[in-house]
C-alpha cells in the first residue's frame, strides 16, 4: 500500500460545491487539501454576475486553496480566464476535461473534447507560452472510448501541466458502472506528471483498496463519497473520529450551519430547498434507511418543513457514516 500521506482534493459538483458549501465545509471538516470549484465558462463579471466574480476573489477557505476551473474550448478565454485569477492571486487554474453531460459534451466542450486531440493540441500550443499560472487538467478516460485518453496523454507531458486527474469512467457512462481500473493503469505507465486518482472512493476501505492496486498513486480527488460522509477524508488521512452517535452531532451542526448560511446569502429565498434537497441526496446515504430518509426531505417545501424533517431525521434515523457494504449496496444510485 501507499506509505505516502494521502493528498485529498474536493471534486467539482456544479450548483453543489459552491462558494457556500465550500466554506462550511472547510471549516467543519478541515482535511482536504484543495477546494476547486464547479466550473466557469468565461470571466465573470461584476455587471453580468456579481456574485460569482466576487466569489472568484477568495483565494483560500479556512487556509485550504482554492482552485478555479474553466469549461471552455478557446484558448483565448482561457488564457483571459488564467490573467484575471492570476490578478486576483490565483497559481492554478483547473481545465474542464471531464463533464460528461450531453449539454456540455455535445458542443464538444469538457468530456466531449477527449475524442479530438487535435482541438487539445491546438488550445494547448496557444495558451501554454503565456499563460501565468500553473494549468492542471481534470477528465475521464475517454468519451465514447477508453483508448481516446492515450491520445492526450503525450500532449499533457509535453506541456507539461502541472497535475491530471483521471475519473476511471467514460463521458457516456455519466456516474453509471463500474470504474476502469484496467484501463488506469494503462494510463499510470504513460503519464510523466503528477496523477490524481477520481472515482467511486465512498469509503476508507474504498481508498485502502485503491492504494493497494496503485501504491504509485497518493493523490485522489472525492466526490460523492466526501458529500455522503464528510469525515470521510478524515478517516483516509488516519485521523482520529469520534464515534457515530458524534459524529452525527458534528454532521447536524454542519447541516445547520449550511442551511444558514445559504438562507443568509440568498436573502431568504425559498431555493434554498432545492439547494439543500441537492446536498441531502448524497448525504443521506450516511445513514441507515436511506430511501426513508430522503423521503422525509424531499417533500419539503416550506423553510418550517424543511427544518422540521432534518430534526425528525436526526432524532429518529441512526447515523452510519461511510459503512463499505450500505454504500455497496446503494452505491448505483450515488
């Protein structure tokens, strides 16, 4: 296995990860060591999207860096995008090779670009020269194919970018099936850059596991599986956790704290709901019944529904955290 210290990274959810939940999260669970955030498509701007500009100024959550991605098939835009964060003190921006929706993809933009190495090309040639941060890359093994990566992978040496993460899936796949080990090692023996590992860790066992088939890899980045347990990073990192019954205390304040932020940020806005709804189809995977518990939270609609299901479901469901075989057996729906 790995002896390395893990090196544990926030994956990008869009509408998810946000400027909000980022900030929270970091300063309930203080162990990941990068925050990047979901996507941008061009500079925001004060006039167009205030919100989103102001939030691009934050360098750091609770001392974690923050990393800004850009979804963009333009080297222009993208360099424009490298200049302003740059500007405002950013070292690494983030290239969106991975989003594997339909929408997206079909404009030949994040996983859609994996088949056309020669559009990489280009961007690459065009932005590498002058560009003032640090450019990191994060995908997927292919779009329509696992074979489309070894591609790209002499083009990412070339210019050298400074870290890629792999998600052991295809574009078409979306989150669906198994993940492709066979075809990351493939891409382990071919990379000469830093390889961040992405791709159903939903458990310290998941990671251990994972570590044992690729004992070179020592950084990963976590989705869904930090969304169900937050100490979830925690326990990769060997950290001591206080025990479920705590650790579901811990998680209630978070919640709590989350839900109030974003009712503070968005003036009271009833979507809110919705954005919580979002977070609980993740989180409710921590805890046993889960079908029963997000039931409870998905009828909400009110701000007085909506705080007296979470109480309901913290006083009367029992908090299991990352359990191997409960999000073995769920994992399909995550």
């Amino acid at each position: 296995m790995n002896q390395e210290t893990p090196v544990i990274y926030l994956a990008p959810f869009q509408g998810i990860t946000t400027y909000t939940y980022r900030e929270c999260y970091s300063k309930h669970f203080p162990f990941v060591d990068k925050l990047y955030t979901p996507f941008y498509s061009s500079v925001p701007t004060e006039k167009g999207n205030a919100s989103k500009a102001r939030e691009l100024e934050v360098l750091q959550h609770n001392h974690i860096p923050v990393i800004p991605q850009i979804l963009s098939k333009d080297a222009g835009e993208m360099l424009h995008f490298a200049n302003h964060c740059h500007q405002l003190g950013h070292r690494e921006i983030n290239w969106n090779l991975g989003c594997p929706y339909s929408r997206v993809a079909n404009k030949k933009r994040g996983s859609g670009m994996l088949p056309h190495p020669e559009m990489v090309e280009e961007i690459l040639s065009g932005l590498m020269s002058n560009i003032p941060t640090k450019l990191s890359v994060k995908c997927r093994l292919g779009y329509h194919a696992p074979t489309e990566i070894e591609s790209l992978i002499p083009l990412f040496n070339q210019y050298h970018i400074s870290e890629l993460t792999v998600h052991a899936r295809l574009g078409i796949q979306l989150y669906k099936g198994a993940v492709d080990w066979d075809s990351l090692a493939r891409v382990v023996d071919l990379v000469q850059i830093p390889l961040v590992y992405n791709g159903d860790i939903f458990s310290s066992e998941d990671y251990q596991t994972f570590s044992r088939q690729f004992p070179q890899i020592s950084r990963v980045m976590i989705g869904r599986g930090l969304l169900t347990d937050p100490f979830l990073p925690s326990k990769i990192k060997g950290h001591s956790v206080p025990g479920l019954e705590d650790q579901k205390i811990l998680v209630k304040k978070f919640m709590e704290d989350l839900y109030l932020s974003y009712r503070k940020h968005l003036n009271d806005r009833l979507n809110v709901i919705g954005i919580m709804k979002e977070l609980w189809a993740n989180l409710t995977f921590g805890f046993e019944n889960p079908g029963k518990v997000f039931g409870r939270i998905k009828k909400c609609h009110t701000f007085d529904e909506y705080e007296t299901s979470v109480a309901h479901v913290f006083d009367e469901y029992q908090w299991v955290g990352s359990d191997a075989q409960l999000l073995k057996t769920f994992g399909n729906n995550l």
